[in-house]
C-alpha cells in the first residue's frame, strides 16, 4: 500500500509545475518618452514601447539613481503558459520617478545594452 501511495504523489508532482514560476520576465525597450507632469520631488513619464505584445499581465520598471544620472529599465511580465501571436502593439506605461533632493537630472531609459534615450530635467527648483 505504502509502495502505491508513493507512486500516486510521485505522479501528481511530476504532472504539475509546482516548483516552476511560469511567469517570463524581459526587459523591454523604450522607443520613445513624454513628461507628464514635474512636481516637488517626482517626474511622472509615459514611455512607449512601438512593438509590445498582447501577451503582456503587466510591466514595471526598475531605476537606479548615480549622483545625478537616473537610469530606468522597464519590464514586461508574461506567463509562459500562454501561447501568443507573433504581432507588434504599440504600448504605453507610466513610469513614476521620485527624487531626494531638487537639482538637474539626466534620466536614461534603457533602450538596448548599448543605447538609451536621455533627457535632463531640472526637478524641485
């Protein structure tokens, strides 16, 4: 019996994918930005992805701040499951940055390991 119940769970395990994340995470690149609005210590963007895909749950962004150098690199989120159409959507995600200190900062957004598109905002002044 105890031989019979082992071989039920091993097969249950070996069915589902308990132990996997089927969530694919990728980087994405920004074609294009716009700012929404500059407050106190915040500058809210809209990035524009030309080629995103339908199969997207979500996006989000990760930011890194050197001195005065912001540099943002937006994710996409899929699951791994779903099986997608190879078709180009333009995407849109707003990207909200906030700040330490008021002063003049230049914000990559990351477009490819060689390349960004760079603006510099004067933020809190």
């Amino acid at each position: 019996m105890r031989t019979i119940v082992c071989l039920f769970f091993a097969i249950i395990l070996s069915s589902c994918n308990i132990f996997e994340d089927d969530e694919i995470k990728r980087p994405i690149p920004v074609d294009s930005i716009s700012v929404n609005n500059i407050s106190n210590l915040s500058v809210d963007f809209t990035a524009s992805i030309f080629c995103g895909s339908m199969c997207w749950k979500n996006t989000y962004f990760e930011k890194r701040i050197s001195g005065s150098d912001v540099f943002i690199k937006t994710f996409a989120v899929m699951d791994e499951s779903s099986v997608c159409l190879a078709v180009c959507v333009d995407y849109q995600t707003t990207i909200n940055i906030s700040l330490i200190s008021a002063g003049s900062y230049t914000f990559h957004f990351w477009k490819s390991d060689t390349s960004s598109i760079d603006t510099t905002l004067m933020v809190g002044l």
